[in-house]
C-alpha cells in the first residue's frame, strides 16, 4: 500500500507531465484559458490514460513481448490511444455535446498528446505491474488536472491584469507565467522522501 502511496503522490507532484516532464503542453496552454473546459479536458485525458494503461499494459506484456515485437510498442500504442479517443469523442458528443463543443478540436488531438503516450510507455520503463501502472496512470491524470485547473486560474488573473506591457501581452506572458508554474513544481522534488521515507 506504501508503494501505491508513493506512486501516486509522487505521479501527481514530483513528476508532473505536464509540469515537470512537460508533456502535454498543448492542450495545457491551449485549453486553460476557461476552468470548465480546463477541467473537462482533463477528466477526458485522465480516462484515457487509465483505459490506455489497461489496454497496452496487458497487450505489450502478454503478445508484443513473447513473439519479440516489443520494437512495435510506440505504434501499437498509438493506435490504441487513437481508437479510444475516437469512443470517448462520439460518446462526448452524443452525451455531453455543451463539454464536446467548448473543447473543440483539442478532443481529438489527445490521440497525439504525449502525456498520454508517456504515460503508457514510461509504466513499461519504471518496470511497474499492472497495479502499479494503473495507479500511476491516475495520478498521472490527477496531476495533469491538477496543472490544468492551477494554470486556468493563472490565466484568468493574468489576462484580467491591466499591467502587463503590451509587448508582453498573450503568449509571452502566457509562457512567462507557465514557467513561474513548472519552477513552483521543482518545490516538491524530494517531499515523497519526507512523506515515506
């Protein structure tokens, strides 16, 4: 259970995707402007993590591994991730079509979102079971939303301010205030030590 813990805890802060590992920066400048479509992008992309983990875990593990095509792994998951962000797109629009349209075209570009992809592959890397892949595929999402949500309210702030100088006015003070948020995160480096150690 302590490894769970770890895992988790250290999938949300310490190894952030988004703002550690930086990955998923597209959706995470392009989708935080607003906080609903921020969180719901996020619930998406934190499914899609779960269903994609328990999905290529096995697939890899159990078909590419024994007949020695582990080399195929990037691509098979590709087209894993794909096929279930197709599912999740039709059942969001039929179901949630106010959620569909406010996240626009970034929906299907979770297909190439590398948080996504990382996540599959880096479960694999770190040598983790099943278990330990699924829990830090949640946490991996639970961080990613967690980035998304605290950069929205950022973004708000910012662009609400009347003191920013114009040259530094929409994507530069965009940049500017996603850096300030990646170096805050460098702050939990070691806190899994403290909390388990």
């Amino acid at each position: 259970m302590k490894q769970f813990a770890i895992i988790l805890v250290s999938a949300i802060l310490v190894n952030n995707y988004v703002l550690s590992k930086f990955l998923g920066i597209c959706p995470f400048l392009g989708v935080s402007k607003k906080l609903d479509s921020a969180f719901g992008m996020s619930v998406a992309v934190t499914f899609v993590m779960a269903l994609a983990t328990a999905a290529t875990w096995p697939i890899y593990i159990y078909v590419l591994v024994p007949r020695g095509l582990s080399y195929l792994q990037t691509i098979v998951f590709i087209l894993i991730i794909a096929a279930l962000v197709q599912f999740i797109e039709i059942a969001m629009k039929k179901y949630i079509p106010a959620l569909h349209a406010s996240l626009g075209i970034y929906l299907p570009l979770i297909t190439t979102n590398c948080a996504v992809l990382g996540v599959t592959i880096l479960n694999l890397d770190e040598g983790y079971n099943f278990a330990e892949s699924m829990v830090n595929s949640i946490g991996s999402g639970l961080g990613f939303m967690l980035a998304m949500v605290l950069f929205s309210g950022v973004r708000s702030r910012v662009d609400a301010s009347k003191s920013i100088p114009k040259s530094f006015q929409g994507i530069p003070i965009t940049l500017i205030a996603a850096s300030i948020c990646a170096v805050s995160f460098m702050g939990f480096s070691g806190i899994v030590d403290g909390l388990f150690g």
